[in-house]
C-alpha cells in the first residue's frame, strides 16, 4: 500500500555508515554492498588506503575520513577492535543522535585468548554506556567473521542473526534491516534478558 511504500522509501534514503574494516567489518560490507544504501566506510586509516577494496566488493560503498561518517550515518555501524571503543567514544560525543549497530565482542587478546573484564554487564550494556546519547543495538556480534561473509542462504534454510537492545524501535530497525540483507533475525529483547546470550562464552555464540 501507499503508506508502505512511502515508509520503505524513507528507509532507502538512510545513510549507513561503517567503521572498522577488518574481517567483520568486511562481512557486513560485502552483504551491505547487495542493498541500495549509500554507504559510508571508514577507519584508522586515510580513505585512499580502502578505496580498492571497497570497489572490489560493491559501487555503493564510499571511503571517507571517520568525521564524513560520523556527521552523515543514520545508522552506523561499530566493527572496530575492543580497546578502541572509548577512545571512538570521544570522536562521536555531540553527533547528531543515531542507531548504533555494535558489532564488537570484548576480546583484547587471542593467543592467548583473553577477555576484557566489564563486570556482571552484556557487551552491549558496556557499550551503551559509552554512547548515551544514541541508541545502541547489539548485532552481527555472534557468527565467526568466516561464516558471516558468506551467503545467508544456506539452500537449506537463512542464517541467523541475534539482535538485542534497550530501545525497542530501535531493535526492530535493525532486524528489518537483517532482513532485507537475507539473514533471519532474532530480537532477544533487552540488554538485561538477552546480551549475555549472543556474547562470547554465551548460549547463541557462534551458533
């Protein structure tokens, strides 16, 4: 119907941005790519040093410096190492308030493997506290970086994506937006009832 319609054509006009480049990153940029989203692509490096990679995997995908991303995304997605997350914290405090897609698991070591302590809290309750200004979403989290790339179809059935956050508008926002990319996914429902399912070391992790 026309209200539909014009609600998906909103949708569309949404900028995505991504920051992080490495293996998840990669993942949710190579399905990302399959969608008619502009989307805007940072990290720690100048744009030049991704340009190639990214027209390798889709003509919507733009390097950008990390600001360009910030100050544009509707969405913005968080594929970035651990330890970087605060320091992040600082270059979005005072952005245009946005849904955050975090996509990090609170590992700072993997030989050996290691993991940062933050307390009785999910990954996802942490980082929202580092980004109060915006509402942050958990997902794309609990597949390996290796399953993740691949073709959500598996011939068999669609993979999974678990999805789990405070603001519930939010969090269907995303799920919508995993599902227009092929995957099913899965709303948990809050931080405190579903974050330490899809953690690492969590029932749903790597599922």
């Amino acid at each position: 119907n026309k209200e539909l319609f014009i609600k998906n054509k909103e949708r569309m006009n949404e900028v995505i941005g991504v920051i992080g480049t490495g293996n998840i990153g990669k993942g949710i940029l190579t399905h990302l790519a399959k969608t008619n989203y502009k989307v805007l692509v940072s990290n720690s490096r100048p744009p030049e040093s991704i340009k190639e990679m990214l027209a390798g995997i889709g003509d919507n995908l733009t390097a950008v410096e990390s600001r360009e991303t910030i100050d544009n995304a509707d969405i913005l997605f968080l594929a970035i190492p651990w330890n970087r997350l605060a320091e992040f914290a600082k270059e979005l405090a005072g952005s245009k308030p946005k849904i955050i897609v975090d996509a990090t698991n609170n590992i700072i070591s993997v030989n050996p493997f290691k993991l940062a302590d933050i307390g009785n809290k999910s990954t996802g309750e942490y980082v929202a506290s580092l980004f109060p200004e915006h509402r942050v979403v958990k997902a794309f989290n609990s597949l390996a970086a290796s399953t993740l790339i691949k073709d959500p179809n598996t011939g068999t059935g669609k993979r999974v994506l678990f999805v789990n956050g405070d603001n519930l508008e939010a969090n269907a926002k995303v799920v919508a937006l995993i599902s227009e990319l092929g995957f099913a996914a899965i709303d948990l429902g809050t931080f405190q009832n579903g974050g330490k399912l899809q953690d690492v070391g969590g029932s749903l992790s790597g599922i």
